[in-house]
C-alpha cells in the first residue's frame, strides 16, 4: 500500500512505532504483574496456611477451628474463597471443609511424594479452578485451595482495562502524530500554495520567510533565490525577443518600401520582377513573424494590452466566413452561429486569434474539404467551434500543436505556408480575455480546435444549442 501523503506516512509509522513500544511493554508489565503480583501472591498465602495448620494438633477440633477461620476470611473478603481437606496415610479424607468442591481431590496426583510440601499448582475441577498448595506429614496430609475464579476475574478485568488503554493511548498516538505532523508540513503547504500562485507573469513574487531560522527557512530562501535568477533570465530572454523584433521592424520597413520601388521600376513579366516579387513575399511573411513574435513577448511578460469592449461575437464570426467564402471557394463552408452572443473583448485581437484557426482550417484542408463553425453558449461561456476535414494529427503530436514554431510538416517546407506560431498567439489572445483555446476530439478526418469566452453579463439571446455537436 503506497501512503501518497507525507502527513499519513508521519501518522502511520508514529503510530506503528508507538504502538509496538506500548504493546511490548504493556504485554511483560501485564505478565510481570500476574505472575509476581497475582499468582505469587496467593501462592504464598496458600503455603503459609498450609504451613501453620500443618504444625497444629490433628484433632477434630483444630481443622474445625481452621475452617471457621477459612469461613471467615471468605465473608470478610468475597474473592478470598478457600477451602481445605485432610487425608490420612491412605488416602482417605479425615476431614473436609464445608465448601471443598466435588471430585478436587480425585484430580490431585496421589500418591502423593514424600517430602514435607509440594509447589502449589492450578488443578481444574468442573466448571472451576482452583490453586492448591500441599502439606505432607507421615500421618497425614493437608490440601489447601483457594477459588481462582475472582483471581480470573481481576485477570481478565486487567487484560480489558489494558487492552482498552492500549486502543486510547494510540489514538492520542494518532491524534498528536497528526498534530505533529500537520504542524511539520504546513510550511510545506504555505510553499506550495504560494508557488502555484507564481507564473511567467508573476516571477517578481518571493516567499516570506518564516523567522525561525530552520530548514523550511533554507528551503524557502534556496527557492526565492532561484526565482530570483530565473525572473532575471526570462525578463532577458523576454527584452531580447521583444528589442529584436522592435529593431527589426524599422530595416524591414525600409527593405519593404525599397523592394516595391524597384518592383515598380523593372519591366513587366522579366524575371528580376519575379524574383524581387519573392523577395517581398519573404519580407511579408518576416513582418508576420516579428509582429506575433512581440506579441508573444508582450503576453509573457504580462503585458499585453487588451482594451476590452461589448463586441457581438456572432456578427463577428459571420463576416470572416463571408471573407473564407471568398478566399477558399473551393471549400464548403457549414455554420450554426447562435445569434445575440456578445462578448467583452478586444475586437482587433480577437478577429485575429479567430483568423488564424480560420487559416489554419483553410491551409491544412483536403481537396475540395469542408469548414464547420459552430458558434453557441455554454452556460456562462460562449464557444466557438472550427472544425476541418483532413488527414488528422498523429496521437504523438497533439500536445505540440500549441508549441512556438511548432508544424506539423517536419522538414517546414513552404508547401503550406506558416511558421507555426498562430495557434500559440490565438491561445495567449484567449488568456488574455479570461478564456481559453484548447483542441478537441473530433471524427476520424476532422481536426477540432474550441475557443471559450466568458459571455457578457448584459447578454440575453441564447442560442438554440447548449453543447458542441460533432462534425
């Protein structure tokens, strides 16, 4: 059995620890207490007894005297109960007390030796016990027995009261290890709420110190250290991507407005016209690059700025399936856009996290494929389904789809045009509105991705569908 918490592995092994300690000690306190205490004790006032009525006169009188005494001590203490019987040379009974029990002395080993006494010994009579002690003399012998039935009833009274003590003693065990344990680890609690509270947008965060100067004191000051170098490197790795697509903005500007004077001055069909038209081409798609490229740094260093306002998502929705319509006729087109579903959003941001799903399906469609777009509310959220045929994305690489650079052509050949960054840049556009991007299971020969949104509180239209519906 595997304990997954630290907490319970503490709990278990104090309690297992202290369990076995109690158990082990208890067990030789217990034997020692009856076999010293308990046994010891009435053995020694058997053999006393047996002792001193051994020495007196053999006469009727005396054993009467010796059982009016036994009587007595019986009254006075009820779990005193004695008895005693005296047989002659042969074996038979001279005299026998009143409360002697039927067929004890049948049980006793006779002949019996000769030697003045024997160690007293349990011997079972019926239903009862009962602890004799042997007196021998050449005329006679004496047999006093005491009832071990109340001697029983202590034992067994003390075994429960020891028992029930072990039970209680480790549940406080268990009580103060959780204690203890629950204080040992909530510095560890206090760590790991306060790291899942730190993100790319949140390295300036430290962990407070807990003054005791102990080893969670090490622990936190090692991890605010490392946080410290890892801020200092992701706002360096962060400021060098976003300077360099800054600096790279301005050549390429100029490269761009260099390449279409000259593509306006060369003759008309000649290849230097050909090939400064690839040449811009190159720049275009280097302009893309280093704009989503600042986007990107922007939304990892928190700062992308999205100025959110009441934009009606279906109205938004219908007017890029009217440009798909035009720019992919090839393709058919299926919609069920809910009407009256508005957002709070950046308008130019979102258009552009919904067009690069769009040019996705477009650029990684079949021959003569299909779009789906499917646009509804789920409850508080409002959805945007885009849905294509093609020819799927392996198992292995569904979870790089969203990684920078990511294609899923693996020589990045021009066949299909992009760099791989549109889905990574969608999914920070949808973070940065409070939603999210994610993609889902679709039939064989479809490719899915979801967009989710937090619908307007003012929103009142809701849509016919309430859950995606497959392709």
């Amino acid at each position: 059995m595997k304990f997954r918490t630290f907490r319970l592995r503490i709990l278990v092994l104090s309690v297992a620890v202290s369990g076995l300690v109690i158990l082990g000690f208890g067990g030789w306190t217990w034997t020692m207490l009856h076999e010293l205490t308990g046994i010891h004790r009435l053995d020694s006032e058997l053999v006393a007894l047996a002792s001193g009525q051994a020495t007196t006169p053999p006469d009727e009188w005396t054993w009467r005297a010796f059982d009016d005494a036994l009587a007595r001590l019986s009254v006075a203490d009820p779990s005193r109960e004695m008895a005693f019987v005296v047989l002659g040379r042969d074996g038979k009974t001279i005299y026998q007390s009143a409360p002697w029990p039927e067929g004890l002395a049948e049980r006793l080993p006779l002949p019996f030796p000769e030697r003045p006494s024997a160690p007293p010994r349990t011997i079972h009579a019926g239903a009862s016990s009962w602890r004799v002690a042997l007196q021998h003399r050449p005329d006679r012998t004496l047999i006093v027995a005491a009832n071990m039935a109340p001697y029983l009833a202590q034992v067994h009274a003390l075994r429960n009261a020891f028992l029930i003590g072990v039970v209680l003693a480790l549940v406080c065990v268990g009580g103060g290890g959780w204690f203890l344990a629950w204080r040992a680890v909530r510095p560890l609690q206090s760590l790991i709420q306060a790291t899942e509270g730190i993100t790319a947008q949140a390295l300036e965060q430290r962990l407070p110190l807990r003054g005791n100067g102990d080893e969670f004191d090490q622990l936190i000051t090692v991890f605010n250290e490392m946080l410290e170098r890892l801020e200092r490197s992701f706002n360096h790795a962060t400021r060098f991507s976003a300077d360099a697509a800054h600096e790279l903005k301005t050549p390429l500007a100029i490269l761009q407005g260099q390449l279409d004077q000259a593509l306006q001055e060369a003759p008309v069909g000649s290849p230097l016209q050909q090939n400064l038209g690839r040449l811009l081409e190159e720049v275009q798609r280097l302009k893309v690059i280093i704009r989503r490229l600042l986007l990107l740094s922007l939304a990892d260093a928190g700062k992308m700025r999205v100025s959110k306002s009441p934009l009606q998502l279906d109205e938004l929705v219908e007017q890029i399936i009217e440009d798909v319509e035009i720019l992919a006729p090839e393709l058919t087109l299926e919609q069920e856009i809910g009407q009256g579903l508005c957002v709070e959003a950046d308008g130019a941001l979102l258009q552009q996290a919904i067009q690069n799903l769009v040019n996705n399906a477009i650029k990684y469609n079949v021959e003569k494929g299909k779009i789906r777009f499917q646009l509804f509310r789920s409850g508080d959220t409002i959805r945007l389904a885009v849905a294509n045929t093609s020819e799927g994305i392996p198992e292995a690489e569904r979870g790089q789809v969203f990684r920078r650079f990511y294609r899923a052509d693996p020589a990045h050949s021009r066949k299909v045009d992009g760099v791989g960054l549109g889905l990574s840049l969608s999914r920070e556009i949808l973070r940065a509105h409070g939603g999210k991007l994610w993609l889902a299971d679709a039939p064989e020969g479809w490719v899915m991705f979801v967009m989710e949104l937090p619908a307007q509180a003012a929103d009142s239209p809701v849509p016919a569908q309430e859950e995606l519906v497959s392709p």
